[in-house]
C-alpha cells in the first residue's frame, strides 16, 4: 500500500484545525456538549475516520510525524510539576492518599477482568495483563515496553497492546464526562460543596497578575519550561545508568516540582497563569495527534475481541469509579471531578484525565484539589503501582506454565 507522510510541522497545522473543528462539533452537537467531551476526542476521532475512508476508497496510507508530540507530553507535564507546590498537599494529602490506594485496587480488578475474557477466549492468561493494565492503564508506552519483554512467551502481545491503548484513549475521553456529569447532576453538586478547594482558591486569587502579556514574559516562561524538559532528559539518563527506567514526562515533572518549590523557598514568583495557559495547549495538541494518527484498519482485524475486552473495561472503570471512587473522595463537587479524570486515567492515560477534568470544569466551576491529586497520581503513582501489580501477576504458577507451554509452541513452530 502506498504511504503519503505529512511531515512535522504539517501535522501540527492539522492538530490545530482537528481542535478547531472538535471546538465546532461539542458547540454544535449537543451529545458532545452535554456530556462534556474533550474537543481532542470528537476531531481526533473525526479525523482518523476521514483517514480510514481514504485507504478503504483506494487512497495511500496517511502517516502523520509525531515527533512534535513527545515534546507536547514533556512541556504538559513539566507544567503540571510547575503546580505542584508542597504548601498545596496538604489540603490534598488524605484524599490523594485514598486515591493512591483505590488506584492500587483498580488495577488488580482491571488485571482479573483481563485475565478471565483471555481465559474465556480460550488465549494465553497472561495476554490478558495486556488487555488490563499493561494496555489501558499503563498506555502505549507501557504497552510496547511488556511487549517487547514477553515477544518469546506471548507472540503477538505487543500489537494486540498498542491496539488496546489505542481505543483506551479513546474510550477514557469519551466516558470520563459522562461519568462527571452524571454524578454532578444526581447529586446535585456544585463548586461550593468543594470546601477543601477554598483555601486554595483564595491564594490562587489573591495575586493577580497585573504585568503585561511582553516578550520577557513570555520568553521566561519558555526558558523554564525548557529547563525542566532538557534537566528531566539528564536525570532520567542518570537513572537509566543506574538500571532504573523511568518515563521520560516524569523527570520532567518531578524538575518542575523541584524549581516551583526552590522558587517558593527564595520568594520568587513563579506566574501559574502564564503556565497553566501552555500546559492546557500542550495538552490539547498531544491528544489531538494522538487521535487523529489511530490506525484503524490495522485495528479492524480484531474489532470484535477489542469490542468485547473495551466494553468490560469500560463498565468494570465507570463503576468503580461511581461506587467506590466517589464515596471515598466525599460524595461532592471534587469528588465528581475527580471520578471524570479517574476514567480517563483507568482507561487511557493522564493526558485524557486532565482534559476529562478541563471539559467538566469549564463548565461547571475549578476543582483545585482534584487538578492536584489526579496527576500526582497518574504520574507518579500508577506507573510504579503497575509494574509491581504486573510482576506479581506474571510470577504467579498458572502465568509462568501457560507462557512456558506457548513458547514451546512457537519454538516448536520456528
């Protein structure tokens, strides 16, 4: 099949107008409104569609150069680092630990529900880690990694990964605000049940900014942004060194942490605005690239197992998320917030939270504790909870002689 490439700096135009034109669809589209779905989602999708009807009608393949959106990834997460300040934990430490806990439970469920469709399909066990939190959870990323690492014992695992992380991002930006919206709407909740919230909304409103938009400003805020990608590239290199592999958004992260709370310790200002403005581009950007480059007549081959497998994950994420996530967190505005980006979390990757959590806040109010917790989470917590969670379902007795047996196989086979 013939390949038509758009280079980089063509794709990122395309990315603008996808979100352009998802700006349009969620105005126009009252599903879409209703239900807060991130504008990434509905032009992303919108797009990959326009790219499958390409190939189906006789077209070349499109193929978008996404090297623009690792970057994306680093400045969004290095911005989240820029918010995290320690004076702000505290008014989040019992329900981030709540939440940490309740993320460690999920991800045993969502490796079970795995395991049991995998084992019902008469597959491999151990293929369904990759349709549980190898693929869903962890992402793409996480997906090629355990792929890589059990292409002998589970042949195949690495596409089938990718193909899961795939709709999972998809399905995490779709079910988030419905999920929001549904507990916001039974309970009627809104920002003022959020008392957590206040004390942080008084300090984020107590100091506006009354310097000018000049390029000074604007080329601080590059500047730092930058340092904190270029010196998270160094650390995640020494750890690398050391035998530990770390995703590469979370040393960008954690430099973000380390110089927003250094700039507290000296008393400088470090303007949140100017930062929350390029980490909501950024995200928005990383999404739309994300969606819009979906390979769906790669993925068409196995629809109706990725049908079945999404649909389980979807139910066991939303009522986990309603039954167990929502009471713990207090059965309020915040705790609804934080259900919405959980979803995305559970089902495609921190990215998709935030902008679960940016759709339902633009139109119902801030969140500040949930905007706290949910990335702290998502970035420090679930990528370590899940590799542990992995490993100890892979030594378990039934993984290691089902893996064995299929090796025998293909060795057999070669």
């Amino acid at each position: 099949m013939p390949e038509f490439q758009f280079p980089v700096v063509d794709t990122l135009i395309i990315s603008i107008i996808v979100l352009y034109i998802g700006n349009i669809l969620t105005r126009r589209i009252s599903f879409l409104e209703k239900y807060s779905i991130p504008q990434a989602v509905s032009g992303g999708v919108l797009c990959s569609l326009i790219v499958l009807a390409v190939i189906k009608f006789g077209g070349p393949k499109i193929v978008f150069d996404l090297a623009l959106r690792d970057a994306l990834l680093l400045a969004f997460f290095s911005t989240v680092g820029l918010s995290a300040k320690l004076s702000r934990l505290a008014a989040g430490g019992k329900a981030l630990l709540i939440l940490v806990i309740c993320a460690a439970i999920f991800l045993i469920i969502q490796n079970t529900v795995g395991i049991f469709v995998a084992m019902a399909l008469g597959k491999n066990p151990a293929y369904g880690l990759f349709a549980g939190s190898i693929s869903f959870a962890g992402g793409h990323g996480t997906a090629i990694a355990w792929g890589q690492e059990l292409k002998e014992s589970l042949p195949g695992a690495d596409l089938m990964g990718v193909a899961f992380a795939t709709f999972g991002l998809v399905a995490g930006g779709v079910i988030g605000g419905p999920v929001g919206e549904r507990l916001i709407k039974k309970y009627g909740l809104s920002t003022s049940d959020a008392e957590g919230d206040k004390p942080m909304m008084a300090e984020k409103d107590a100091a506006p900014s009354p310097e000018p938009v000049t390029m000074e400003r604007t080329l601080r805020t590059v500047f730092i942004l930058a340092i904190c990608i270029s010196l998270g590239g160094l650390v995640n290199d020494y750890f690398a060194a050391e035998g530990v592999k770390l995703p590469g958004f979370l040393t960008s992260m954690m430099v973000g942490i380390a110089i927003t709370n250094f700039a507290d310790v000296f008393k400088k200002q470090i303007r949140q605005q100017d930062f929350d403005k390029v980490g909501e581009i950024a995200l928005q950007l990383f999404l739309a690239m994300s969606l819009m480059s979906m390979d769906l007549n790669a993925l068409a081959g196995g629809f109706n197992v990725l049908f079945l497998v999404l649909v389980i994950q979807v139910l066991a994420v939303t009522f986990f998320a309603a039954l167990v996530i929502f009471r713990l967190m207090g059965k309020n505005y915040d705790a609804a917030v934080i259900c919405a980006g959980f979803a995305g979390l559970g089902l495609g990757a921190t990215p998709v939270a935030i902008a679960n959590m940016n759709a339902i806040t633009r139109k119902h109010g801030p969140s500040f504790k949930a905007f706290l917790i949910v990335p702290l989470v998502g970035a420090f917590f679930v990528d370590i909870l899940n590799a542990i969670i992995i490993k100890f379902f892979l030594g378990l007795p039934m993984m290691q002689e089902a893996s064995e047996a299929t090796a025998a196989v293909v060795n057999g086979i070669a």
